[in-house]
C-alpha cells in the first residue's frame, strides 16, 4: 500500500500539469469565466487529460522505484526520469500558451473548446479581437462626445503606447490613445483644408460607467 507520503506526491503530480496548463493559458487569455468554481472546474479538467496521458508513466516509475524499494535504499534516479520529468511539466505549460493564443486569434477549430461563444461580455468579444484598429466614438453621461483612436500611437522616446480595455472580470474601462477634436453636434472635426482628423495629442482613459454608449468604426 502507497504511504501517505506517495499518495500527497500522487495528488501533486495529479494537479500541476492542470495548474501550469491553465496559467499558462490564462496568460494569453482574459481570465473569462474566472469566479472560484468555472476556474476549479478548468483546471480539474486539464489536470483530469494530462493525469490520462500520463498515468502509464507514472505507474511505470512508480513500479521501477518505490515498489522495487530504489527509492527507500537511497539510490539515485537516473538522469533521464529528471528530464522525463521536466518535459512532463514543459508540455501542459506549453500546450495552455499555444492554445490560449489560438482562442485569443480566435481560430475556428478552438469552438470545440470554448465553444461557440467563449467571451463572456460583447465588450471582452469587441476588445479581444488582435490587430484591432479603428475609431471610437463614445458619448459620455453628461452629454460630453468623444472621438478617440483605437490603436497604438508612437511616442517621443521611440516606443509606442497602445490602445486598453480590461477584460472580465475587471471593472470595464478603456483606454485611448489619442482623441480628436469634436464639434457640438458630436461629429469629429478635421484639419483645415483636408481630410485628415484634427487629433488633440491627448489620451484619455475612461469608465464604462460613465458611458451612455459606444460605437466603434474601422479605419
């Protein structure tokens, strides 16, 4: 019968692949669906795959070096169980990254994962989107209009500020890296004599609570 001690190590080895599986993942994602249980859930599943495909490794090592007594006598393990090991740890590591960043360019055959709508809110469906650029136009509570880039913006040091809005579960909040000049009637004014919008050269971050509505345009 295993020790109490090899039970707690079984459990260990159970549940890290999940852990590091959906770290990783939530690394490249928002962390949609994210109270105590959806996340427990998440992680039991990955740890339930990776303790699948894993199992007959285990059993083996557990056969060779603690039934074999190898273990209790002090011996050492051969090098290869360590890299064995740490490649058994590399793989749900990079396995939730490469995954994560599919559902993050939200490629088709990720569905079967996330199913047909994975983001929680239109707000995180809108913002999630890679590579999105164009304009916001925002009207705010107390009747103010808003223009503003949706995009990154190059700065003075030679680095690039870029456009922000949380994702859930955080409190909505989007940030924008440049705004234009606007009219009374909320319409965004140009320069003199062009095509081109008159931008401020000002940023402005802004709460979702603040906001009566948004509409957002490409270009």
């Amino acid at each position: 019968m295993p020790s109490t001690f090899q039970a707690a190590a079984v459990l260990l080895i159970a549940i890290l692949p999940g852990a590091l599986f959906t770290w990783s993942y939530e690394q490249q994602v928002s962390r949609s669906g994210s109270h105590v249980a959806d996340r427990l859930i998440r992680l039991a599943g990955a740890a339930a795959v990776f303790f699948v495909l894993y199992g007959w490794i285990l059993y083996d090592w557990y056969r060779r070096f603690v039934v074999t007594g190898h273990l209790e006598a002090g011996r050492p393990l051969p090098f290869w169980v360590t890299l064995a090991a740490a490649a058994m740890l590399a793989v749900p590591w990079a396995a939730g990254g490469l995954i994560g960043y599919a559902v993050h360019a939200r490629k088709a055959w990720t569905k079967v994962l996330t199913g047909p709508a994975p983001s929680p809110r239109a707000w995180d469906h809108l913002f999630g989107e890679q590579n999105l650029k164009g304009w916001i136009r925002l009207k705010l509570r107390d009747g103010t209009w808003i223009w503003g880039v949706w995009g990154g913006k190059p700065t003075a040091n030679g680095n690039s500020k870029i456009s922000y809005a949380s994702g859930y579960p955080e409190i909505q909040e989007i940030y924008l890296t440049d705004t234009a000049e606007v009219d009374d009637a909320g319409f965004m004014k140009f320069k003199e004599g062009s095509h081109e919008p008159a931008l401020r050269g000002v940023g402005m971050l802004v709460r979702w609570d603040e906001i009566v509505f948004l509409e957002y345009m490409e270009g």
